[in-house]
C-alpha cells in the first residue's frame, strides 16, 4: 500500500540516514533485525521508549506534510485534472500530444519526446504551513 510504502521511508529518513534535525544523525534501529521489523519498547532496542515516541511523532510529522503537499498540488491542478478525467472518460487514451494541448502545454520542439514535464515541486521542510485545516483561509470546497 502506499500508505505503508511511505512510512517505510520516512522512517528510514528520520532512522537510518538521519534526516531531522530534532532526532539528529543518528542511527536509530536494531542491526540484528531487518528494519520493517519493530519491537519499541523492548529489550532489544538501543534506544528510550520516550526516544521510539519521538521517533514515531517526527515519521508522523513527516508524512502528515507529505500529505499536505500532496493535496495541495491537487488542489492547485484540480482543473486540469478534471478536464483530464472528462477527456479520459470520452477517449480513454491520450497520447503525449493530445494531452499537452488539453492542458495548453507548448508542443513546438517536444513532439518527438514521449514525457510531460513534471510541475515544479516546493522545497520540503520549515517553508511548508502544515496549519490544521480550519485554521487556513482556503479551504478545498
């Protein structure tokens, strides 16, 4: 699930390749045992209970901001995305060509290339307003 597949890496980022500032670079799981397998808490770990909550708060933390960008680029191409559906349902397939004039992309020079440039992706980290929902001004409707 993706779900899954994305825990997995935001805890590889905060566990093993020390990618936060508040748990630091530090390796943080058990050697002996592969890193899907878990067992806070327990003798087996290098680390504190309250050092597994903290881990745990930041994988959170993490995706909670994922989910956020996620959204928020949804939101920002909701358009797009719509007239994309409408289309598919219509046509079913689209070529590159078809989709780039769809969208109002420029075609002049890409027709030979079989890719759709991807949008440009804000930097990750404390730029990003992860504010609860009711307390922002635009709220999806």
């Amino acid at each position: 699930a993706d779900i899954e597949h994305a825990t997995r890496i935001a805890r590889a980022m905060v566990c093993t390749f020390g990618m936060n500032d508040k748990i630091g670079p530090v390796l943080y799981y058990n050697q002996d045992k592969p890193l899907h397998v878990r067992s806070d808490g327990s003798a087996f770990n290098s680390y504190s209970p309250e050092t597994a909550r903290e881990i745990d708060n930041e994988i959170k933390l993490l995706l909670d901001q994922a989910h956020d960008r996620a959204k928020a680029m949804l939101m920002e191409k909701r358009d797009d995305l719509e007239k994309l559906s409408l289309t598919l349902l219509e046509k079913e397939t689209l070529d590159v060509t078809e989709v780039k004039a769809l969208l109002g992309m420029s075609t002049s020079g890409n027709e030979d290339k079989n890719e759709i440039p991807l949008p440009e992706i804000p930097p990750f980290g404390d730029n990003i307003n992860i504010a609860p929902e009711a307390e922002t001004d635009n709220k999806p409707q």
